[in-house]
C-alpha cells in the first residue's frame, strides 16, 4: 500500500450552489480513484512488473493510473485488477457499476445535478469505498453533515460563535472609534476657541491629543479584530490542506480541481469582486484583499476571472493555461 498522503483531502461545500457541490463531489471520486490505483500498483507491481499498466491494459492507450475514468468502472472477471481487490463478486460489480453512473453524472450531465444526486451519488461512492477498506469512505459521513448544516442555516455556512463573538466586538470597536474621532474634532474646536480667546490651551489640547490617542487604539483593535475574524472564518469553513499547498505562484495548476468560488480580478480597482455577493472582497477581509489584487495583477496585468478554492488557493487562465497565482493572505516568496 502507498505511504503517500491521497493529494486530495475532503473539500467541504461552502453553499448549496451547484459549484460547490461540484467541486466537493468531484473531489471525492477523485481521491477514492487515486486511492484504489495505488492499491492496484502496490499489488500488482511486485508480481508484474514496474510496466504491468502498459502490459495489460494498453490496447488503445496506456490509462493514467488514477484515472477515474480507468479506476471506476465494472472491471471483466479475468482482469488482474481483481488480484488487488476482494474476491470478485457481484454485489462488489455493481458498486464499481454505480460510482462510475455517479462520476458520468456529475462529469457530464447536468440536468441531473441537483441536492438528491448529490446525496445519492456521495452514498454510491461511500458504498464503493467501505467493502474496500479505502481511507476515503471516511469523507462521506464530514459531507453528509455539511450538506445538513447548509439545508438548515439556508444554504449558506453560517459564522462559528467564535466569529460573531469577533464581529460584536469589531462593531463595538468601530462605535468607539467614531466616538473618538468626534470628541477629536470637539477637542479641536474647544483648542482652537481658547487661543482665539487668549486662554491658556492647555486643558483643551491634553483633551484634544488624548481623543486623538482613543481613535487611534480604536483603529488599531478594529485591525486585530478583523485579522482574527479572517482566521476564525477559514479554521472554521476548510481543511488545512488541499493539493495546490505544493504550488508555487506562476506554476501551472494541473490537473487539481479549480475552486468554485469565482472572483474579478480588478485591474482599475486593485482589488477582487466576489461574483456571489457583488461586493468588493476587501470590504470582507480587509487589506489582505487588496495585497491578493496587487501580487496577482503582476501574473494577469489585464486582470479577469479568477477560481478560488476554500483554502484560498486562486488560479486562473493566462495564455490559454490555469495558473497558480498564489494563497490569499500569503504574500510570495521575497515580499512582505
């Protein structure tokens, strides 16, 4: 058996969109293929040689080793796959027959994309999964309880107590800085009264530069607070790793599953517009949005579309090929 970490860990759907599910669903079938074709290698490659792919199966063409297209489907009862899996059975044909109807429905037909195929085709991979003892039948029950959260919050993921408690503080930090910058402004008016006055000042500029001091530790909570906010809210919605962590910006993205958060890459902004809300990203995270907009805009100078996983990996097309452009909030290497 391979010792390698499957390269693709569980993505949980954000939304109830048709994206999302998408993305999620894919993943799966992708990670339990890749799973079953290091089965097959560890089993047969001792006994057929480093070539056994080639040898047995290269009729046509030499299939991709973890190809679902290869891996999932019903395999003859002769094929020397079947000396990698449990004894060869009919009830086990016909969970290899029904993943592979889920991975054509959700690869090609659309019309029969919708919440039910989705649990549907999550129960035929996880019935595929469990008689094999693969890692991934473990993914089916964190999808299932995602899906539920979704149905019951509306469709949306809704904030961790540890955001909200985050966001009250965050609204109770700006009234206090607006508070602040109006006693700066009174301040200054009652200074600007003494002198005229001919008073001693003082008193008045002690209050003045004091309100000052308030807005600015203010300003400076709000900051933290919104920093803490950004962290809260990936912790709480994705894994920690997904397959794009061994990119590096500028490389191609490959064959990973594009990020079903779509996002416009402003070039007269510098900033990125979120499709689904129809806001600018930097009034959700703040600076690190515009920071993302300017390391990017270097790759696509045009700006354009841009896919972002839930981890915050983005890639787009540039010169007609996916490119890695980098992690959101992670500046590239030699910037600050």
């Amino acid at each position: 058996m391979s010792s390698q970490t499957n390269p693709y860990p569980v993505i949980l759907p954000e939304s109830l969109k048709l994206g999302h599910l998408v993305a999620a669903l894919g993943t799966f079938v992708k990670a339990t293929a890749w799973e079953l074709g290091e089965r097959f290698n560890a089993a047969l490659a001792p006994k057929y040689g480093p070539d056994w792919l080639h040898d047995h199966f290269h009729d046509k063409y030499t299939p991709n080793l973890h190809d679902p297209d290869f891996v999932i489907q019903r395999h003859p009862q002769d094929s020397i796959l079947w000396e990698a899996l449990p004894p060869y059975s009919w009830d086990l044909q016909e969970r290899f027959k029904r993943a592979r109807w889920t991975r054509n429905r959700w690869e090609h037909a659309a019309a029969e994309q919708n919440m039910n195929s989705f649990i549907n085709g999550i129960d035929q991979i996880r019935r595929l999964a469990e008689p094999l003892g693969l890692g991934t039948r473990h993914y089916a029950p964190e999808l299932l309880a995602r899906v539920k959260t979704l149905q019951v919050s509306g469709g949306v993921l809704p904030p961790s107590d540890l955001e909200l408690e985050l966001e009250r503080q965050r609204q109770e930090a700006q009234e206090a800085r607006d508070a602040a910058a109006h006693a700066v402004r009174a301040a200054t008016a009652a200074v600007a009264d003494a002198r005229a006055m001919g008073k001693v000042a003082e008193e008045a500029a002690q209050a003045k530069a004091q309100a000052e001091q308030q807005a600015l530790d203010a300003e400076a909570e709000i900051r933290r607070l919104e920093e803490e906010l950004r962290h809260a809210a990936k912790a709480s919605r994705v894994a920690l790793e997904e397959p794009a962590d061994v990119l590096q910006p500028g490389e191609p993205w490959g064959d990973f599953p594009l990020g079903a958060r779509t996002l416009s890459l402003k070039a007269n902004m510098v900033d990125l517009m979120d499709h689904a809300t129809q806001t600018l990203l930097s009034q959700q995270i703040g600076e690190a949005a515009i920071q993302a907009a300017r390391w990017w805009l270097k790759t696509m100078p045009a700006g354009g579309q841009v896919h972002l996983t839930p981890a915050g990996h983005a890639a787009a097309r540039v010169g007609g090929t996916y490119v890695y452009l980098g992690r959101l909030d992670h500046a590239p290497s030699g910037h600050s």
